[in-house]
C-alpha cells in the first residue's frame, strides 16, 4: 500500500507528540513493506512562497510546503490557501498514494485538502491530536489561563480573539506579522501587514470585537465541523477528546479510539514495584517549555519543598523567540533554589536513561491535554506520575492507584502531593505494581493497518 501522512509540521524541523507519533508509525509500515511519504509545511524565509521541496528523509520521501505566510488573508485566521491545496494536488499526481492519513490541517495547511482527496476517490482518515478544529488555539485554554468548554458557535473565540490583543503592544503586533519575511516580501504584503495589525489594534482597544472577526469566527466554526465529515474516519488518541468533540456536534459513530504507542525500548526498562526511591524523592518534568505546559506552576510548588528532601529536574528545549520571557522567567523562578535544575533538551534515544533518574513524573500542564505521550513513556518504564485532574491526564492517571492528580493550576494542591509521597514512599511500590504497560509501536501500528484495509475494501466495494 501506498500511504501519504499529512501534517503542519514533521521532524526534523519540529519535535514534539505528534510528530514522533507520526514517525513510528511511518516506521512501522515502513518495516511491513508498505511505502510512506509524509508532506508538511515549512518556514523557511529564503524560499518563494508555496515552493514545493522534494527530498529523501531516513530512505523515505518527504514534501516541504513553503508558507510563510508573507502574503496573509485579510482574516485574522486562514483555514484555506489555494496555493497550499495545488502543491497537495500536485503530490498526489506524483505519489499516487492509496491511501491518504491527515495528522494536521492547520498551521499553514488547507482545510481543503481532505475534499481534494475525496475528489480523486482516495481513502482518507484523521487522527486529531489537538482541538485546533474547534479552537484556533488548539488547546481550549484562553489567553488569561481559563480552561474553556468549548467554542459556543464560535462565540468564547471572539472573546479569546480580544484578549489576545488587547494584551499585546503594536510593535509585536507588527513584528509578528512580518517575522522571517525578507524586505521584498514585506514591501508586497504591506497592505495587509497593516490592516491586520489596525484590526488587531482596534480589537486591543475596544470593549466588542469588530463585527466583521465575530462572523469570521462563526463561520469557522460551522466550516471546521463540515470539515470533520468530510474523511472516512477521525481517530482519537483518548476518549476524553472523542467525547469533547460529540458535544460540539460531532457524531460518535464517526470516531475510533487509538491511544497512542511507546517504542519497544522503554518496555524493555521497566522497573519493577518493589524498586526503592532515591533518598532524595528524585521528581521530573519534561516536555516543552511553554505556558500551558506548566513547568512554572511545578517550579512554584517545588520551591515549598524542603531541599533536604526531593529534589526536581526540568527536561525542555527553551522555546522559539516568542516565548522567551516565559523561559527567563522561569529561570528566574528557580534561581536560588539549590532542589531545581533546568537540565535542557536531550536526544530521543537517551530518553530511557532520562527517566532512569527520576521516581516520579510530574505532569502540570494547565490545559486539558489529549493522550500525554509523556505519560505512557513513564508508565512503559513503571515510573507513577502526578498530573492535573482534567482531561487526558486524568484519563491515564487513576487517582491513588499508578499516580496522584491534583487540581488543575493549583501549586498548592501539587505541594501537598509532593509532600505525601516524601512522607509515605511506599506508595511509590503501590503505584508501580498498578501501572499498566501501554501499547507498543508494533500493536498501534497493527491497528492502524487494520483500519487502512478496512477503509480500502469500503471504498473498493
């Protein structure tokens, strides 16, 4: 079978759940016999706009869309870029594939793209590793840090819209929207460059958004759920995102559940229950160092923790430019505590001997999370983890059976866990021995190739 993913980004450029999820599943077609090629998008500002790059990654064909966006609509939120939906078409042509996965369709992509294929009578699926089609965020969490239900028709995306710049000055306004073009590409979009910056001033400085955003939103809204049905299944890492999107109107019937795979090496490494822990709780944190992501409110909760006793690390690439204040913030916040040490990035083949050092993993992210790859890199190695009580966490995490959960954005509550397993180690063991080993590469990939054949006889027949 001929297999073609689609995302917004993909290794090497970018790192992170998705695309990891992506390559040892294009790993293990590849090991089946099957052929995978995987298209995305790239910044790359020394490039023409929509250029289409063609080249051999790991033995296997990758397509690099151009966009940097040097020519925005008038929207403040594109979903649609014909350009984008042309190279699509072009690939298609070239690869020829059987069958076609999406991944991600925002980011610099087309929501067109999944009707395109369905043009062509191409088998196509979904796995949504995110809310990006009901929140131009992705997360449902707002720009003040409030967990959001859900999009309303589009209603609580208005008031995100206001927030975001309102809290913004004009300068960054303007070097956002000219970030990485050259001065020919800034000169050609300067029309636009400033209508979007002036409405976005104007939203900053009014108590209403303009009406012109607000219809925009709704309108994305009803587009992103016609999207939805457009392929022949959506799949869902966790039950918690299968059912968010059922409310939102999404049918059940349309959705298979898949939770996400660990690689076979980590298996290998599990610690058995009975294991002691450090004489100083040895506590982890990695994932990127963004926001949402937490390792602030941990940093905050750790600093209450008596340094004679546990002691935390913190694994993550600092972020791109545009949250760099997080980043020195954050390491102002762990200056002077002689228990916290930002340790930086590390390969994925050290991973293992990461976790190695650790007794327990914190989780402290502030938005819902989907399926936490993290969280099953931990248990795959019987390291328990503490994690907020929302969403995919929750779903991974059984309270006092393999971790803790605390409520969601509270240092308080992540203190008071902390200090339970310094007084009581011995839950550590009770954890391990209810941790249950999450599924490998090779069985989420067998799934998957159940549901590529499946789809494939459907629309044969």
């Amino acid at each position: 079978m001929r297999i073609m993913m689609v995302a917004h980004t993909f290794l090497p450029q970018s790192r992170g759940g998705m695309e990891n999820h992506i390559n040892h599943l294009r790993q293990h077609l590849r090991s089946r016999g099957h052929e995978v090629g995987v298209l995305y998008r790239i910044h790359a500002p020394d490039r023409p706009e929509f250029t289409l790059i063609e080249e051999q990654w790991e033995d296997a064909p990758v397509w690099k869309v151009v966009h940097n966006f040097s020519n925005p609509m008038p929207t403040l939120h594109p979903y649609y870029s014909r350009p984008i939906e042309e190279r699509f078409a072009q690939v298609i042509e070239d690869f020829a594939p059987t069958l076609i996965h999406f991944h991600h369709l925002g980011g610099g992509l087309s929501t067109t793209l999944p009707s395109v294929a369905r043009r062509r009578g191409i088998p196509t699926l979904w796995t949504l590793h995110d809310f990006w089609p009901m929140c131009f965020l992705s997360s449902l969490l707002t720009p003040d840090g409030r967990l959001c239900p859900g999009p309303d028709q589009g209603i609580r995306c208005a008031e995100c819209l206001w927030l975001l710049h309102r809290r913004a000055p004009a300068s960054s306004l303007l070097r956002q929207r000219t970030q990485g073009m050259a001065p020919w590409q800034v000169v050609k979009s300067l029309p636009w460059v400033l209508w979007d910056t002036f409405v976005a001033l104007v939203l900053r400085n009014s108590q209403l958004p303009l009406r012109q955003e607000m219809i925009a939103l709704t309108a994305r809204d009803e587009h992103l759920r016609r999207v939805l049905m457009v392929p022949d299944l959506l799949i869902s890492p966790s039950k918690f995102l299968v059912d968010t999107f059922v409310e939102w109107g999404i049918p059940a019937s349309r959705f298979r559940h898949l939770p996400n795979s660990v690689a076979p090496a980590l298996l290998g490494h599990r610690r058995p229950p009975d294991t002691a822990p450090h004489v100083r709780l040895s506590v982890g944190f990695i994932g990127r160092l963004y926001p949402y992501k937490g390792a602030h409110l941990l940093a905050g909760a750790f600093r209450q923790i008596d340094p004679a006793q546990a002691r935390l690390r913190i694994w993550g690439d600092p972020p791109v430019p545009d949250d760099e204040g997080y980043y020195h913030a954050l390491k102002h916040d762990v200056e002077g505590a002689p228990h916290i040490s930002l340790e930086g990035g590390f390969p994925p083949d050290q991973l293992a001997q990461v976790l190695g050092q650790i007794d327990v993993l914190v989780v402290p992210s502030t938005w819902y999370e989907n399926n936490p790859l993290v969280i099953l890199e931990a248990f795959a190695m019987g390291i328990p983890v503490i994690a907020g009580d929302v969403g995919g966490m929750a779903e991974l995490v059984e309270h006092e059976k393999n971790g803790l959960l605390f409520r969601t954005g509270d240092r308080e509550d992540l203190a008071a866990k902390l200090r339970l397993l310094i007084e009581q180690p011995e839950r550590l063991s009770h954890y391990r021995a209810h941790i249950r080993a999450p599924w490998s590469q090779a069985e989420m990939g067998a799934a998957v190739e159940r549901i590529y054949d499946e789809l494939s006889q459907c629309r044969s027949s």
